[in-house]
C-alpha cells in the first residue's frame, strides 16, 4: 500500500496565503465544522479585505488536552482578511491559532504546544479511489509533509 503524504496547512509560510485554526466546541450546535468560515467571516460588518476570500482547510489540530481547532486560510487582501477573521473572533468570543516556526502550534490566548504532541484529522477529501471521505478522518503523523 503506497503512503499518502498530507500537507499540514500553514506549517509552511506563503506570502499569498494565511492559515488560521478556530477553537470550536464540540457540543456547540450554532457554529460547526460546516459553517464556521461563514459565519465568522460575516461576523463583522462592513466587510474589510478588498480581494480574495476565506476558505476551510478541512483540517483539525487536536491539542493535547483534546481542544479542536479547525483550519481555514484567506488570500489576496491578507491585512483586510486577518482583520476581518480576528474581529469575528472577538464577537464571536471564540478562540484562534497559528503554526509557528513550522513546529508549534500558538493559539491567541497564549498556550503553545510542539506539533509532535498533537493529533490531525481531515474531512471533506477524496480518497485513492476517488470517494468523497466527508467524516473527520485520523491523519497519521508519518505522514504529514
């Protein structure tokens, strides 16, 4: 069986591209992996950024102590989107990380934690064969560029 490599969105900086996680507890029936890029993108009006546009990663960093953040990134206008997605964090009171140094994991509220003592997971991707893999999938650490 070959060994599918997975990219860990943001371990990697681009200057045409920012990763971002967001806390979201489980439980929490209004915002959900589906939803949330939408629903803290509009959070603030008016809009901020000018060009490009937010999008979900459809990948999850479990820290340790089992919190999951889900990853979206934005483009073009990346200062509007920034602040466009950290104003609807503070409306929303909902919590925001960041890879940093392509080895740890940095959330807003001041925790960090090394990469190698976190889980990943996946959803919303298609298999070898071509199907639709929509439930959160484990991703082995091996095998993460």
């Amino acid at each position: 069986m070959k060994i599918e490599n997975v990219i860990l969105p943001g371990k990697e900086e681009f200057d045409f591209r920012e990763y971002r996680y967001i806390y979201i507890q489980s439980g929490n029936g209004k915002i959900t992996k589906d939803n949330f890029v939408n629903i803290i993108a509009s959070a603030n009006s008016p809009l901020i950024p000018k060009t490009g546009g937010v999008l979900s990663e459809n990948f999850i960093i479990i820290t340790p102590d089992n919190k999951h953040f889900y990853g979206l990134s934005y483009s073009k206008d990346l200062i509007g989107w920034r602040q466009q997605i950290e104003k609807g964090i503070v409306i929303l009171d909902l919590n925001i990380g960041e890879i940093k140094d392509g080895k740890y994991f940095s959330i807003l509220n001041g925790e960090k934690y090394k990469l190698e003592d976190c889980q990943f997971e996946r959803y919303n991707f298609y298999d070898e064969t071509g199907n639709l893999i929509k439930s959160n999938t484990p991703v082995e650490k091996e095998k993460i560029l």
